[in-house]
C-alpha cells in the first residue's frame, strides 16, 4: 500500500521533465535501523505492566504502589528515567503535578493530578522547535465515576500508552536537532484534563510546538457489529481549521476563503505529512485521513492543542470494537465485554507505533520550515512563480516544491531545488502548492503554503 509522490528534479526557471516520470521513495537509513527496533512484544510488555495496575481510573488511589493511577504513573515515571539512562544526559523524566477542585461534573473531590514526561532535547542550540507525541493513561469502565472497579484499559488507551513508552525506549539513544516530548496525560476521560493543562503551558511558557501526534485506541483490529477484521489501515483525524479561528480579527479567515485553502489548516497539513511518510516507512499500512476532528460523541487529547491553534491530529484504529471501550468486564448473551489485551492485535500496534517514530524522527531530524514563502500572483500568467526565505535553523540541501489538484486530497508532485524560489508551468489557479526544506539526509520540514504576493 505504499503510495509516493512523483518526485522531479529542476531548477529555477526553464523546466526539464523527463519524458517519463521516475517514482523515488528515499528512506533515511537512521530512521530504517529505529523502526526495525520497534517491537511488538515489547509493546505487549507495556501494556501487560499498565493493565496489572487493576484500574488507572483518575480518581483511583494515588498511594496504593499496587493499584490505582498513582503506581501507575510510577511506573511509567520509571520507565523513562530509564530509558533516559541511554541519552547521555540529553532526556530528562518528571511528573508535572497540579491539584484540581471538584467541578461539579466527573471531578467529586480535590485530586492530585499528574502527566508523566520525558524530554529528549535537541543537539542544536538553536533550534527551539518541539515535537510532542502522547496518549492517555487513564482508563474507566461503564460508570466514568467507578474508580474502584477493575479497568484494564488495556486498548483504551493503554495502546497510546504504550506506543509512546516505546517511542521513549528507541528514541532516546538517538540525536536530533530539535526536541522530542514524550507525554503519557491523565484525566482523558473526566474531561480532557491532561491535554487542558499542557496544552496551556506550552502557550504560557510559549512553546514553538509545531506537532501533536495523539495517540488513542490504536491497538486493535477487529470491529463490533460489521466484524470487520483489518490490520492493514489506520486513521488520522485532523480538523481542516481550528476553532480559534473563529475568533480572528486579523482577516486571516477572508483570506483562507478568497483563496480557497479551507482544507490546508495546520492539523490537515501535518495530517498529509504523517499520511506521506507513515506510508513511506511502514509496509502494508495505509493511512487513512478523516476530515475532522474526532468521531461523533467522542473526543480526544489532541483537541486543546487544536483550539490553542497548534498543529495537532488523533492517530486511532480503523474499526472500533465497542464491546472493549469503557465497559464493565463482564458476559452478556456469550459476549465477553471489557478492554483486554487479549483483543489487541500487538503486530497492528506495532505498525501504527512505527508511523508515530518515522514522523517524529524525520521532523525532528529536517531543517525548521522555510521562511516568507509567497506565489506570484500581480500578472495574469498560466505559470507559478514561488519564493521564500532559507530557514531559521538547520543545514539545507535543497527545497521541495509539492503541488496538487485543487480537488485532491494529497500532494501529487514534488519539484526539488537548492535556490530560494522556483517557476513552473503550472497555472497557480488550478493547483495548491507549498514548500518544504529539506535536510542532507533528506528529511523535510512541514510544509508551507505560500502567501500571495499582492503588492
């Protein structure tokens, strides 16, 4: 199922396509070693650990060391400090803790809160970008306010869980130049109240977080109801505009509409991202982009960084199985329901961690975004002028021009060249277009739609 995009080499100005266009997939040998050290039996392994906790409901014990969230946390806690053992002092590993009130609503008394962090920083100095992968550690049965009952929680999400203590596990003996955040959140299912506050410090501590990968339900392949059995696809939810934008004063939404890029959001770009480079890395995995931002009646731990304007998208099996989400562990007419391990697919899990590793470590290891990009548009002419400025940080080989159809939900092509700007014979009202840097070993930055150059 790997799907690539037709990749042609030019120069500014005169245009030389070969008769016939060569499909080129480039896969970066570092990131080919780390996804081969992803392994299902470890992620089994993470997950045996989270379910043996009994429930990691919210408001379970935070001093029981055998039941509850708080050993929970301790555990993971562990983890990444020792993983953090092999970064040679780059990865560091806390609890961000903050106590919250009753809220009349799934809180019913004050809680010591906690999301488990490990921080990978970047080599470079300069390079203030971060990118940040999570899911949620909390689980639940039928009654969001049963605390006590057994909740393996072993899908939900002890699959996003674990995907991310994996990441933490592979990730943290290699460099990159920017910073990698590892997040495991509590709260998920009182309200999002994990992602609440994170996503609110990276805006008062002004964070230049240009990626959110949420993880969350992605370890299973078999759905309730149609008894659909699939390894072979995953989801990526991405909101086509973030709701902050419905409070712009700055013209920005009679802009996006003049010059129709409603789908091209910051969650929809990086959504393509992932969607291109998932499929680059990972064999016989499709990803499949949803447009919008989460299921009807469900929600997610990426959307407060959505509505605080950060890129971010929800990374979800294909077909739910609502037999093991948020039930009480029981047998009903031969039906076993309850989230147990035993209905994961840990090679699907597998895949679906690998797709969160290619993205990061080939964000995490290309050149910042290109800067001033614009397109041409003063002068009545069926051709494409775009150009923009080198970026703020890292070393650059060169820059990829994508375009596509209007109407296609992916990038086509790609155009490569080492100058600050290319002309292609294409007219700029029948396509989309946009630029990305791309680094020495050929890694790319996130793309960037230009900016029509109106004066």
């Amino acid at each position: 199922m790997k799907k690539t995009l037709l990749s042609l080499t030019l120069g500014l100005g005169a245009l030389a396509v070969p008769a016939s266009a060569q499909e080129i997939v480039n896969r970066d040998p570092q990131i080919v070693q780390l996804l081969s050290e992803v392994s299902a039996d470890s992620l089994r392994a993470h997950i045996d650990g989270l379910v043996s906790f009994g429930t990691r409901h919210t408001l379970s014990s935070t001093t029981d060391p055998k039941r509850g969230i708080g050993a929970a946390r301790q555990w993971i806690l562990g983890k990444f400090r020792q993983y953090a053992q092999q970064s040679g002092g780059r990865m560091t590993a806390s609890l961000d803790t903050w106590t919250l009130q009753p809220d009349g609503r799934r809180i019913d008394k004050p809680v010591e809160m906690a999301n488990v962090m490990a921080i990978l920083k970047g080599t470079d100095p300069t390079d203030t970008r971060v990118f940040l992968v999570q899911g949620h550690m909390d689980s639940r049965v039928t009654n969001v306010m049963n605390r006590d009952a057994t909740a393996p929680g072993a899908n939900d999400d002890g699959s996003g869980t674990a995907a991310v203590i994996e990441l933490c596990r592979v990730l943290s003996k290699s460099n990159f130049p920017a910073t990698i955040v590892f997040a495991t959140l509590t709260g998920e299912e009182q309200g999002l109240l994990g992602a609440e506050h994170l996503s609110n410090r990276a805006v008062k501590e002004k964070w230049n977080l240009e990626a959110v990968l949420n993880n969350d339900i992605m370890g299973s392949n078999h759905s309730n109801e149609t008894n659909i059995i699939d390894n072979t696809r995953l989801r990526v939810f991405s909101e086509g505009l973030p709701a902050n934008m419905l409070r712009d004063t700055t013209g920005r939404i009679a802009q996006i509409r003049n010059f129709g890029n409603e789908n091209d959001g910051k969650a929809r770009t990086l959504a393509r991202y992932l969607k291109e480079v998932g499929e680059r890395y990972v064999e016989n995995l499709e990803v499949v982009m949803i447009y919008r931002n989460d299921r009807y009646l469900r929600g997610g731990d990426h959307t407060p960084f959505v509505q605080r304007g950060f890129a971010a998208v929800r990374l979800t099996e294909m077909n739910e199985n609502y037999d093991h989400q948020h039930q009480d562990l029981r047998t009903e007419n031969k039906t076993e329901f309850g989230d147990y391990a035993k209905f994961m697919d840990f090679e699907y899990l597998r895949k679906n961690t690998a797709v969160n590793l290619a993205t990061l470590a080939n964000l995490a290891k290309a050149p910042a975004v290109p800067q001033n990009v614009t397109i041409e548009v003063r002068n009545l002419t069926n051709s494409t002028a775009l150009y923009w400025k080198a970026p703020a940080t890292g070393k650059v080989r060169g820059y990829y021009v994508l375009m596509r159809e209007t109407h296609w939900p992916f990038w086509q092509k790609k155009f490569f060249t080492n100058k600050l700007g290319m002309t292609l014979p294409y007219s700029k009202d029948n396509y989309y277009f946009a630029v990305q840097a791309v680094s020495e070993d050929g890694n790319e930055s996130l793309p960037v739609l230009p900016v029509p150059n109106l004066r």
